[in-house]
C-alpha cells in the first residue's frame, strides 16, 4: 500500500489545474510513496487534455485521472477516495499550490502521532491582483478559508476545523466515520459547502482527535472574480444555508440562530472600530457578510 494519496477533484478549471499539478510535481516525498488521483466532474473545458499532455511530460509521477459523472464536490472527492490506496488520504482543490514538503509532512504526523485520525494543514490566500482595500481577516477568511495556527504540530482548537481544501485523513478514520455526505457541498457554479464542516462533527462527535500540521502548508490562488461584490454576496449567504442544513439535521436551528445573534454583537462592536479608525470598506463588507449569512440562515434551505 502507497503511504498517501493525494486527491485533487475539478471542474472547468483547466489552466488552475494544471498550476496546481505543477506544485504537485514539485514534492520532496519519495515519489514512490504516493500518488495524485485527479478526479474530472464533468468539466466541459479542456480539462481532460491538458492533464493528459502534464501527464506525458511528468511521467514519473504515480498521476492518474478518473472521471465522476454524478455532479457536486461531495461525489468527486468520494470517488477519488474509493480509487485511491494510499494509507492516508489528502484532500486539495484544483485552485491552490501546496508546499513541496505538503506531502511529506503529512505522512510524518500519521506516523509520528498515531491518535491523529485527520489533520490540516495552513491555508495562505494568495491574490492574482491586489488584495482589495474592504479586506478584513474576517472576510478573507470566508474568501479563502484562510488558516494559521502556529509553527507547531497540535490538536485543533475546539472552535477550529481543518479547511476543505487542506485537509487530510487515515483511511481507517474513512472507514470508520464514513465519507462526503452528498446532500451537501457544491454542485456545478453554486456556493453551497458545509461538507468538510459534516464530517469534521462527525469526528468530533466521535471524539476522534484532528491535528494542525504547520509544514502541509497550501496557498489558495484568489482570483478578481471572487472579489465581486455579488460574489461575496453570494457566497455569504450560501454559508448560511449551508449552516441551516446542518444545523437541521442535527436538530439545532434554535440554537445555531441563538448563535447567530451573538455574532451580529461581535460584528457590530468590529464595525463601529473599523468606522472609528475610518476603515470604511471593512466596516461595509462584513456588515454585508453578517447579514447574508443570516439571511441564509434564515431562509427555507434553498
């Protein structure tokens, strides 16, 4: 068995792909320890080509793609893992360059903390232009799920989870807690998530124990289309339905709704601070943030 395999699920992103393949070639693990599982949803691009002409000039990489014909981000990254064999299993997107120790450095905490079932790593936003002016570490963390906890290996903080596009798990823990739940996570173009937030609960729930691995560090690529206005709209209030449906399969909507109020105090206390020291833009864009999130939070579900 391949000590890890590194899953990579896309859709009509050819050209990120094909960057994000080029931090995967540049790994230091032993190649003969791993593997790259691309699995293609249905990407009407040129997504097959490209990675079969990648493929060609690197063919000492153990790299392969398999195709997902069920649309959504749940079904592809479950497939990946049904067609992967590696004793672990790392999870990346098709937008991001890892570090070239990423590999490495998982394979090192499984090894090295045997009561870890899953582990996350960094997460660094990296703009194509320049990060906007409106930018908080608030917003930037919805943007890009941006993620630092120290230099130091450790459990993750009890209000912290591993991001979607930095995370990794033993298989046995696969086995054991199960994988994507397909009502959730995003389909085609829409912004529904919450299946990394699922299965993470379904850990802890569980009690099994997650860990933050400093060098599996990922750089999220933050294009201007995802710096819209109505992007950020968009995405803000599919949060909060992503939050409604959780919250109502594990029978808490009161409760995530009580909570909710609790943030609207914090927001507003960072509002008045960012509009006392004339930061406008940042007052503006996490108003905006709070209230589609409840918005989403509030609504049927759809």
């Amino acid at each position: 068995m391949l000590r890890l395999s590194l899953i990579i699920a896309t859709y009509n992103r050819a050209a990120c792909l094909v960057e994000t393949l080029r931090s995967v070639a540049e790994q230091d693990a032993p190649r003969d320890e791993w593997e790259c599982v691309v699995v293609n949803n249905n990407s009407a691009d040129d997504t097959s080509e490209r990675f079969a002409a990648f493929a060609a000039d690197h063919a000492g990489l153990n790299l392969r793609m398999v195709d997902e014909h069920n649309q959504g981000l749940s079904y592809a990254r479950n497939r990946g893992i049904r067609e992967s064999t590696g004793e672990y299993i790392a999870i990346i997107d098709d937008d991001e360059r890892i570090a070239p120790e990423f590999i490495s450095a998982y394979i090192s905490l499984f090894d090295e903390v045997p009561r870890a079932v899953a582990a996350g790593g960094p997460i660094v936003a990296e703009y194509v232009e320049e990060r906007p002016s409106w930018m908080s570490r608030y917003t930037e963390r919805l943007i890009a799920n941006t993620l630092y906890l120290g230099d130091s290996v450790r459990p993750f903080p009890d209000d912290r989870i591993p991001g979607g596009g930095n995370m990794a798990l033993r298989r046995s823990a696969v086995k054991r807690y199960g994988v994507f739940d397909i009502s959730l996570g995003r389909v085609g173009t829409s912004l529904a998530g919450g299946e990394e937030s699922d299965l993470f609960e379904r850990l802890r729930l569980a009690d099994a124990a997650y860990y933050y691995a400093p060098r599996a560090v990922m750089y999220h690529i933050i294009p201007p289309e995802k710096l819209t206005r109505t992007y950020f709209t968009r995405l803000s209030y599919n949060v909060g339905v992503s939050q409604l449906m959780r919250a109502k399969f594990y029978h808490r909507v009161r409760r995530a709704r009580m909570a909710e109020w609790a943030k609207w105090a914090a927001t507003a206390v960072l509002c008045g601070w960012y509009a006392l020291t004339l930061r406008w833009p940042k007052a503006l864009y996490l108003a905006v943030m709070r209230r589609e999130i409840s918005r989403g939070l509030w609504s049927g579900g759809k």
